[in-house]
C-alpha cells in the first residue's frame, strides 16, 4: 500500500511534518483527527465532550478499517497507535515511524494549544503538563516503540525532520 503512518504522542508535529513530508514526496496527506472531525462534523472536543474518549477511539478504530488510502502519508492523533490493535493494522497498511520528543520540549509547545487537547486541557502550569505527558509516555510508548522505526525529532528544524524521514523510508522499502 506504501502508505507512511506518522506516530507519536500529542504536539510532536505529526500533521506539520506530514504534510511537508507529503509535499516533498509527492504523495496524498491525510490527518486522522482532521478526517474524523469532518466525518462527524464537530472538532475533536466536541467528540470528547459529547461522546467521551471511548467512543473516540472507536471511530478512530473504524476509521482505519475502512482507510483506502495508497501513496499517503498519514498523520495520526496521539492515541490512534495505542488502542484497539491498531498499531498491526497500520503495519499491513503501510510504514509506521515513531516521532519522539521529550517531555520538556512538548510541554512547551502544547501549553498555549492545551485548551485544544481535551486530554490535556485541565493542565495547571507547564510542569503539571510535564508530568501529564509524562504519565502517558508510560502508558503509550510500549505501543510507540513497536512502529517501524523510531526517529528523535526533540530540537530540530521541519526540514532536517523531513530529509531524516526520507532517507528512513529508503530503508524501509
Ligand atoms: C490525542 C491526541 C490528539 C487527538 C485527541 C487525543 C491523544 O491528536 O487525537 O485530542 O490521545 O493523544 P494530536 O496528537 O494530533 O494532538
């Protein structure tokens, strides 16, 4: 199917680098959260809000059982890899490369976008994120780990990430 899934928890740049990654190789981009919204017609929030996580996750989960997509680069929400066997699934669908980040710097980046995030809107400070991110590293990253390859994206600039990610797709082909 040569589609390239984008994993990782919640503010690592999935969509951002997915998107220039696509562009690059001229392949279809695809953002699972941004999918789901227009399907559901409401933002992530709302879903949270109205349905609860559960339900989210199972449209995340139907979702990829219906994907057709070919050529795609796909970026997924935070959770997708890590529920309803969902990470194999994606592995028969296509590559699957771990984008990984360190607490501190995600903290960082998400804490003006955290009203957003409905699993991390109630954060107090920065260091209370901090510690949120870090309790989900610790659920999730068995599931992060088992992706095709893992790349270390903390400090470096889209377009370093995107020629990495490149040459990484060489090797997985
Ligand atoms: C989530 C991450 C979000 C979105 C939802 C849940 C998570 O996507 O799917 O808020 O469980 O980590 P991003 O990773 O694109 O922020």
């Amino acid at each position: 199917m040569n589609n390239i899934f984008l994993v990782g928890l919640m503010g690592v740049g999935k969509s951002t680098i997915g998107e220039e990654l696509a562009a690059n190789l001229g392949l279809k981009f695809m953002d699972t959260d941004a999918e789901i919204e227009r399907m559901q017609k409401m933002s992530i929030q709302e879903i949270f809000q109205l349905y609860g996580e559960s339900r989210f996750r199972e449209m995340e989960h139907e979702f990829l059982l219906k994907l057709e997509a070919e050529n795609s680069v796909i970026s997924t929400g935070g959770g997708m890899a890590c529920f309803h066997n969902n990470l194999p699934l994606m592995k028969e669908l296509g590559s699957v490369v771990y984008l990984m980040m360190d607490n501190e710097t995600l903290a960082k980046r998400l804490w003006v976008k955290r009203k957003s995030r409905p699993l991390i809107s109630h954060s107090k400070s920065i260091e209370d994120l901090v510690r949120i991110l870090a309790e989900q590293r610790e659920k999730r990253e068995v599931y992060y780990l088992g992706s095709d390859h893992v790349l270390d994206v903390s400090n470096k600039a889209s377009c370093e990430i995107v020629s990495e990610l490149k040459l990484l797709i060489k090797k997985l082909n």
